[in-house]
C-alpha cells in the first residue's frame, strides 16, 4: 500500500491540486497582489512540468527500456531498466486544479 503513495502520475494530479490550491487561497487572503503573481506563475510552471516535461520524460523512458529488453533478448546483453517517471494528462490536470481551487476555497472561506 505504501508503494502507491510514490507512485507519480495518475488521477487527480496532485501537482496542479496543491499549486492551485496555493494560488487560490493566496488570491482569497491577501487579494490581486504582487504575492498572487508570483504564486500564479509558480503554478503555471509546476503544471507545464508535470503535464508536459513529465510526461515526455516517461514515454521517452518507457519506449527505450522496451528497446533495452528487445535487445537483452535479441543480443544477451544485459540491460537496467531506467525509471518510469509518469506524468499527468490533460483531464487529470483538469481535475487537479478543479479540486485544488475548491479545497482552498473551502478553507479560506468556511
């Protein structure tokens, strides 16, 4: 059970969650700032990287390590498997920041 609580990717990305999240209750607390600013790009950064960067990264990962085994097969040479590092896709980036935004709002506001 511990094992899943590493596991990165998957539904809702907790990434866009806690950056929304951050953004939101910044923006309820201490309004249109220069603070909000700062925490808005912050969470447009952390969002790109795990929609974009992640993502790539583990396809990438996943497409070489299936070579690697093809040729560990083929050839008998020996092959580590690199990491799969999984990023998110748009709908859980989606529901993410859905979730993010109204459990800051909760907080905040109730």
């Amino acid at each position: 059970m511990l094992i899943f609580f590493w596991r990165t990717g998957g539904m809702p990305s907790s990434h866009s969650a806690t950056a929304i999240a951050i953004s939101t209750a910044v923006a309820l607390t201490e309004g249109f700032s220069n603070l909000f600013i700062v925490s808005l790009f912050l969470s447009l950064i952390v969002i790109r990287d795990a929609l974009g960067v992640r993502r790539s990264a583990g396809l990438q990962a996943k497409a070489l390590n299936r070579l690697g085994a093809e040729l560990s097969i083929k050839q008998g040479i020996r092959y580590d498997a690199v990491k799969e590092v999984h990023g998110h896709t748009w709908p859980e980036v989606l529901v993410g920041s859905v979730l993010g935004f109204c459990i800051a709002f909760a907080f905040c506001r109730l």
